[in-house]
C-alpha cells in the first residue's frame, strides 16, 4: 500500500556548505518474498526482480513482477542455485551441482535454463549482467582460489573471453546495461591494495585499464556506462572511514558523498545511487539513495535490524525500483520500494527563486542527466597522416562540447576540434594528463562537426555534443508534442579518403547504433565536409613548421 518515506536529508556537496533541507518522499513499499526459509540478495531491472531463495536446505533462484505480483521458481532439478543478476528478461545465476557453472534463463520464453560455456568440472560464480554481455568470476584458469579471474561471455555471439590474466584476486564484477563496461575489483592474494578496474567496449574488443590508484581500499564498483560508483575504505583522523565515491568512466576527477558513518554497496542507475548506510547515532545500516543531478540524500529504510543487499532501476518513464534483504524474525526476506522522483528538488527550486547559477561546461559532462546528447563522434589515430572524421547535426542555441580524452586507448597529444569551421579545442588542450576538454559553444541549426586527430598511434578521443531537443531537427514543427522532437536519422557511409597537398583525410558518418541517442544527420555533405577538412587543416596555424624552417635555415647558415 502506499505510504510516504521522509526524505531525511538534502545535501549539496561539503564545499558548497549549503544547509540541509527537509522533505518527503512518497512510492509503495512491497514485501516481494517473506516465506519460510531465507530470501536474499534480490536484483531488479524494470519491474523484475531476481532473488536467491533458501529453505532446507535447498536453494533456487525465483522471479518475481513487482506490477503484476506474479512470482516463480526458475526450474533447477534438484540442483543447487544462488547469487543471480537480472538485465531486461534474462537472469543469470551460478549452478553448482557436479561442478560450480554459470546459467542463463530467458523470463519471456520459460524454457530450460541454458549453461554458458559448458566446460567439465568448471569452477565459476558471482555472474552479472548487462544487455547482452555475462560476466563472471573464473576459478578455473589458475586452479587457485586466491587468484580467480573475470571472464566475459557474449550472449549473441556465444563467445567467451577472458578478460584479465594477471594472477591476481579479481572479484564483484559488474556490467552496464548496455553491455559495454565491465567493472571490478582487483586485489592482491591477502586481498589487500584492492583498486577498481574497468574494461570498455572499444568496437573490437574490450580494453581494461585500472580507474582508482592507491588512494585507499575499494570495493563492490558499479556502473551505468557513464559513471563508475564503488566503496572506498581511507584513513581519515580518529581511524578509517568508508564513504561512497565515483568517478567518470573516462577519468578525472574522483568526488565523494561525505557522510558520517560507514556506506558500502553501492548500486547506479541513471543518475541515482542506492547503498547501505549505517549512521552512527543509529547502529544499523539502512538503505539510502543519493540523486546525482539534485545532489540529494533519502533514507529508504529506517527498520530495526539492518537493511543490506541492495539493487535499483531507473526505467524510462522515470519510475524507480530498489530492492533489498532485510533481516526480520531470524529470516532474510526480500523488500522493494517503487516511486518516481518529483519533476524538481526543493534544493533547486529554492536556488532558482534566487537566480540559480548555470551549470559549468564540465560538470555537464561529467554528469549530463537528462541533457540531450545531440552528436557523438570518436576519433582513433592509426598511422601515416593524421586522421580526421567529421559529422553533421542540428541544434540550436547554447550547448556544450565535450571531448573525452583517451577514450577508447591511449590519450591524444594533439588534436583540433571544428564546428562550422571555427575552432573550439586545439593542440594545447590535449595533454597525456588532461582526459576532458569542456566547452561552452553555440548551435546554430545545421551544424557541421569536424576533428582531425595526430600525435602518437593508438591514441583516441570521443566527442560529445549536448543541447536542447526541443531544437533537433528542422521539422521540429511537425514532431509530436508529446515527444518534443523528431530526430533525424544519419546512415551509414563508407570510409572515403582524400588526398589533399599531401594530407590524407578519412571521413566518415557513424550508424546510429554507433552515435547512440541524438539528432546526428549525414549523407549528402559527406564530400563537402572532408574538403572542409582538409581546407582547415591547411589553414591552422603554422608555427610548430616555422620554427622547424628558422631552425634548418640557422644550420645552413643562410640568413633569415
């Protein structure tokens, strides 16, 4: 039934040192599983929630719809199954029986569950997923417990990769729903000097590197492609301190939600984050919720006893779900919490009453929300001449550009960045240290972007482009209003290569599938914009070849 949940605190960030404000948050609360034995370790995705149900014994992985409150059993024969994740329909879970393997099962079809990547005498556990890509932990490739590696599974393609091969401890993998991050933790043997890693999806492969140093003691990362949330234990005056972080999936900067007390477990969707808190003046933990875009703190549970385990899912209706195991009467049983957030945080009303300060450049990229990504764009450095891509779109009015800086392999040195030929990012903005560029630009209808990319092989960048979409596209007029926009769709064009003066330039309109959500056009320019190309690289500035000519001219002896 529904009730309301008072929403305890509102918190900007310490540095802003707003005082906390104080309202309501109003959802149903449901018991999903209270029966015999013990119910625990729930996931959600939309309104389906998968959980480990233990009873004699015996142990099963159930499903449950939180609108239609149907609830059943995934089929196991006697088997013993635990530890599942959830992505849309299909659930995955660990099976041990003659030995410890990893299934999937499809909600939609009912039909028996299917192991992945069947090998004799596996030894696996701790699956997750994200669309269409299983992750796991593998026992098997060193045989020693105290060095498990992740591996990775391809639901389509029914391939399976290692993913790390160091002999190390890699454990808690997670995965983005689109399937395209992995994240985890990796330790060494004692389980010490344990940092977050992370592997992206870079077109042909996924390429791993570590995203936390040794600031401190990480644990149970998760991701929405975007950002990366995860514990962090680190000494702090009077002992240790564990407090929640995050941190983009391309770098940066590391921010915190400084709270009293011990937070773990932390779960993201969209721009939300559900994890455990135990404050001090209180002694148990609780299941709280942190809003990224209003940088505001609920308290979900507030029951005796502790409240852990938790999962949520932001839908695209906006309607949230988080779930989790709740200890009541010497059982563990399954709770979930339905509600949508309202359209603004009283925080922000408050501010915008007094002239609210427009968001900063960067912080849009770090944390875009809800801002419409228009245009998207990577640029790889391979060999030979530098190498350029160019893109057209519409928008129109204030917007903001955004280039990650080593975004699918090594950062560029050098690099130039175009709309409707003037220049935005030029060379000096590319440094190995440097891994986002943030810029403030103007849209003005029919847009061209344009990047050239040289420096070192191997190197990347992304671009990104944000705006407003109720400006995508000119037939804006005609789009639904309830939709707000049409977007217009680009197609695919094959690489085309120019010579110009000596220059070769490769242009090309990524697919849709390429762009992601946006109002990205291409086609007939395509020429046209590769000349453009061109005519801007043999415009820039010339210095770096000036001082190049002074200086063989001084050898030779000749005179200025």
């Amino acid at each position: 039934m529904p009730r309301a949940l008072a929403l305890v605190t509102c918190l900007l960030p310490a540095l802003a040192g707003a005082a906390p404000e104080v309202g309501e948050l109003s959802g149903v609360s449901k018991l999903v599983n209270g029966g015999p034995g013990d119910q625990t370790d729930p996931h959600v995705s939309g309104a389906l929630v998968a959980y480990t149900s233990e009873s004699g014994g015996q142990s099963e992985i159930r499903y449950h719809d939180l609108v239609t409150g149907a609830d059943q059993a995934i089929p196991n024969g006697g088997a013993f199954d635990f530890v599942s994740d959830v992505s849309g329909k299909t659930v995955v879970f660990t099976r041990v029986s003659t030995s410890s393997a990893i299934y999937t099962y499809d909600v939609a079809s009912g039909q028996a569950p299917v192991e992945l990547a069947p090998q004799a005498g596996s030894s696996r556990r701790s699956a997750v997923v994200g669309g269409r890509t299983v992750a796991w932990q593998d026992f098997g490739y060193t045989g020693s417990t105290l060095e498990p590696e992740i591996a990775i599974y391809d639901l389509d393609k029914a391939t399976l990769t290692r993913l790390t091969n160091d002999r190390m401890l890699d454990r808690t993998p997670s995965v983005s729903p689109d399937g395209k991050t992995v994240v985890w933790v990796k330790c060494d043997a004692t389980g010490q000097g344990c940092d977050v890693w992370q592997a992206r999806w870079s077109g042909s492969g996924f390429y791993s590197q570590a995203l936390t140093g040794s600031e401190g003691e990480e644990s149970q990362p998760d991701t929405n492609g975007d950002l990366v949330v995860y514990a962090s234990t680190r000494m702090a005056e009077g002992g240790s301190d564990r407090d929640i972080y995050w941190k983009s999936a391309n770098g940066g900067t590391e921010q915190r939600l400084a709270l009293p007390g011990n937070d773990a477990n932390p779960s993201i969707s969209g721009s939300l984050i559900a994890f455990e808190r135990k404050d001090p003046t209180k002694g148990d933990f609780d299941i709280a919720l942190y809003n990224l875009d209003t940088q505001t703190l609920y308290r979900l549970t507030d029951a005796p006893g502790d409240e852990s385990l938790n999962d949520l899912s932001v839908s695209e209706d906006g309607t949230v779900r988080v779930v989790w195991t709740a200890r009541e009467n010497g059982d563990y049983n399954v709770h979930a919490f339905t509600f949508k957030l309202p359209g603004r945080n009283p925080c922000v009303d408050a501010a915008a009453t007094e002239g609210e300060a427009a968001p900063t450049p960067e912080s849009v990229c770090l944390q875009p929300g809800k801002t419409p990504l228009l245009a998207a764009l990577e640029v790889a450095r391979t060999t030979g001449q530098p190498n350029a891509v160019s893109l057209g779109f519409y928008g129109q009015g204030a917007g903001v550009l955004c280039v990650d800086n080593g975004y699918s392999g090594e950062r560029a040195t050098s690099g130039w960045v175009w709309l409707d030929g003037a220049e935005i990012v030029d060379p000096s903005s590319f440094k190995p240290t440097v891994s986002l560029v943030a810029r403030n630009v103007t849209l003005k209808g029919n847009t061209w972007l344009a990047s050239l990319i040289s420096g070192k092989a191997g190197s990347s960048f992304r671009i990104r482009i944000y705006g407003n979409a109720s400006q995508c596209g000119a037939a804006d007029a005609e789009a639904p209003a309830e939709e707000g926009a049409q977007r217009i769709p680009g197609q695919h064009v094959a690489p085309m290569s120019l010579d110009f003066g000596g220059v070769s330039v490769v242009t090309f309109v990524p697919e849709e599938s390429e762009r992601g959500v946006g109002c990205s056009t291409g086609g007939s320019s395509l020429a046209a914009a590769g000349l453009v190309l061109v005519a801007l690289w043999l415009m820039r500035p010339r210095r770096e070849f000036g001082v190049v000519r002074r200086n063989k001219l001084r050898r030779s002896g000749r005179a200025l």
